[in-house]
C-alpha cells in the first residue's frame, strides 16, 4: 500500500527509496569493515540513509504555501463570475446550448494540454469511475446553473447556488470522514443567513420585500435549478477531492467537458432547442464563457487538491460579491440593504474560514 500525505491523496514514491522501514537488519547495510565510512548517499553523523536532518529540510522545501489553495478558490470565482455574467447577456441561445459551446471550446483547449503533459485521455483503472461521475455530474451542475442565471437575475442565482456549502461539508464528513468542527458549522450558518437575506424568499419576508419581477413559476423554476445546482457541485467536489493528486487536473476537466457536450447534445435533440447565434457579439460571448470557464474549472480543481472540500466550498461564496457588483455596474440593479447585509454575512463567513486555515497552516 503506497504513503497517504496529509491531504488524503496517495503520494508516488522516489525511486530507489524504501517503501518500508521493515527490511531485514543488514540487508540494505554496508559491510562491517565499512561501517566507518558512510556511503555517498549516508550522513557522517548518524551513518543513515537519508539523514533525518536532511530529510526534515527536503520536506520543508516541498511544503507547500499556506493558504495557496483558498487563493486559487478566489481566483476562481472571479473567473466564473465573469463567465456567468456573459451567461445573463446571452439571452437568444437556451442554457443547454450555452453549456454545449462552452465544453466545445474548453476541449479545444484541453487537448492540447492532455497530449503536452502525456496524461492520456483515460486515467488510472482505479480512478475511471470517479472520473465519469465527476463528468455526468459536473456537466449538469453547469447546466442547470446556467438556467438559473437566464430565468433569474443574476445576484439572486449566484446567491441560492451558494447554499452548495452546507452540503459540501456534509457530504465530505460522511463519503471522505472530514471533521465537522463547530468553526465549520458557524461559517455555514453565516453562509446560510446571508443566502436568505440577500433572496429573501417570499414565505419569510412576503411577496413587497421579495422585490421579483419575474413571474413566480419562472422564478421558482430558476430557484429549484439553482437549489439542484448547489446538490450536484458540492457532490462534484467532494469527487474530485476524493481523486486528489492521483489524477492529472487537465484530465479531470477533460471528463467534464467530452460528457458535458455529449450531454448537451442528447438534451438539445430531445427539446429541440438547437439554433445558432443571431449577432457576432453573442458568439464572442460564448467564446469568453468557454474560456472563463475553463480558467474556473482549472484553479477550482487545482485549489481541491491541495485544499479541504469544505473550506474550499465556503471560500467560493466570494462568488456572490463579484456578482452584486458585476450587476451594479452592467444592469444598473442597486441593491438593498437586506442584500447589503446578506453580502456582509457571506463576506464574513468566507474571510473567517481563510483566517483559520491561514492560522492553522503557521503552527
């Protein structure tokens, strides 16, 4: 059985390295007429190989930077704030469409990519079964997230998806046994509080504070889409969390977008909904969402490997602020102050789970 690193994942041994310390006294041992002599490889003060000295030095040199994982989860959400705001100017093109051109233009990018690093297009016999879970089911979170930004605004979608999580932290305590601290669960509630006072549900605050000017079935069906959305990613992370380092990245998302356009396509011939761009400016949009999204997909991905599923989960709600001001800024939508005070929540949650594993990281 191969070393377990301390983000789960399986670590490659280097070559000609003992897997084990349970070797037979003397069969990796020099003679004793060499005793005195250490080899090339042995420290003069302890006569073993590696020195723990040195050994203690090369691990620090490979620790890696606190915090790197929750930076490459904001850098994401960046990234898939501005795919989702070129989603809301597309209104022509069905949600489906929009997630078959966007896995068309990522594979474009991926394969490039998969043939420069030889990963192969397949993956680890052990890993495959993941792979195509994380595929089916990452490719649906995206189309449903996509029909919640058409059938809802575009802080309100972005804000109900955020309730991922809370059954992200669960599903990675049950599936991959994480510990549930009550820091956890406070982060979560603020996340939650924040959630519900920034969409303000009809049934809690009455039909005048709900300030929607969509019709109500539009408007719950956008609502439930975005509700399935949050079940199926934080499932997709817990996935790729449970791959870890095993699998390359580029391979994981390559698995994404060939099951996400197969998807789309069988989607697209039952509703019948296929039709082309009418404008140049909505296809250049369509090419900015594949390539937003691809640069989202890979820093996501990237910040799960070496980062928690929940911690990474919460830090993503930064989502939600980049949306209110991407709103503000493009649709002139000035937000109130329940929505004020929801962004503060999430902002809260998000800063406070980065302070504790900033802080946890220095011990």
């Amino acid at each position: 059985m191969r070393p377990v690193d301390s983000d789960g994942a399986a670590e490659v041994p280097e070559p000609g390295l003992p897997l084990t310390d349970d070797a037979p006294q003397g069969a990796s041992e020099e003679p004793a007429a060499a005793a005195g002599t250490p080899g090339p490889c042995r420290c003069w003060v302890c006569g073993n190989s590696p020195c723990g000295s040195g050994a203690s030095q090369e691990a620090k040199k490979k620790a890696r930077c606190p915090g790197l994982g929750l930076f490459y989860t904001l850098l994401s959400a960046f990234l898939f704030s501005v795919g989702s705001l070129f989603v809301k100017k597309v209104q022509d093109v069905h949600a489906v469409e929009i997630s078959a051109f966007r896995c068309v233009f990522q594979m474009l990018v991926v394969i490039p990519c998969l043939i420069y690093r030889k990963s192969g297009f397949i993956g680890p016999k052990g890993q495959r079964i993941f792979l195509l879970l994380r595929g089916v089911l990452g490719s649906t979170a995206m189309i449903l997230l996509y029909y919640a930004f058409q059938a809802t605004s575009l802080a309100d979608a972005t804000v109900i998806t955020f309730s991922s999580p809370v059954f992200t932290s669960i599903f990675a305590w049950i599936f991959l046994k994480e510990k549930y601290s009550p820091w956890d669960a406070l982060f979560t509630a603020f996340t939650i509080t924040g959630v519900i006072l920034i969409v303000r549900p009809p049934f809690l605050f009455g039909a005048s504070a709900a300030g929607t000017d969509e019709s109500y079935s539009v408007h719950l069906k956008g609502t439930f889409a975005a509700v399935a959305h949050a079940v199926f990613a934080a499932v997709t992370m817990v996935i790729i969390r449970k791959m870890g380092k095993s699998v390359d990245y580029f391979l994981s998302i390559w698995y994404y977008v060939v099951l996400g356009l197969l998807e789309s396509v069988i989607v697209l011939f039952i509703i019948g909904e296929w039709s082309l761009p009418y404008c140049g400016l909505d296809r250049l949009f369509l090419i900015l969402i594949g390539l937003f999204g691809l640069g989202g997909q890979v820093f996501l991905t990237k910040a799960l490997q070496i980062e928690k599923a929940g911690p990474v989960a919460i830090m993503r709600t930064m989502d939600v602020v980049f949306a209110f001001i991407f709103q503000i800024i493009f649709f002139n939508d000035m937000p109130t102050w329940w929505t004020v005070g929801g962004a503060l929540c999430v902002v809260a949650s998000s800063t406070g789970a980065a302070i504790r594993k900033w802080c946890q990281s220095s011990k």
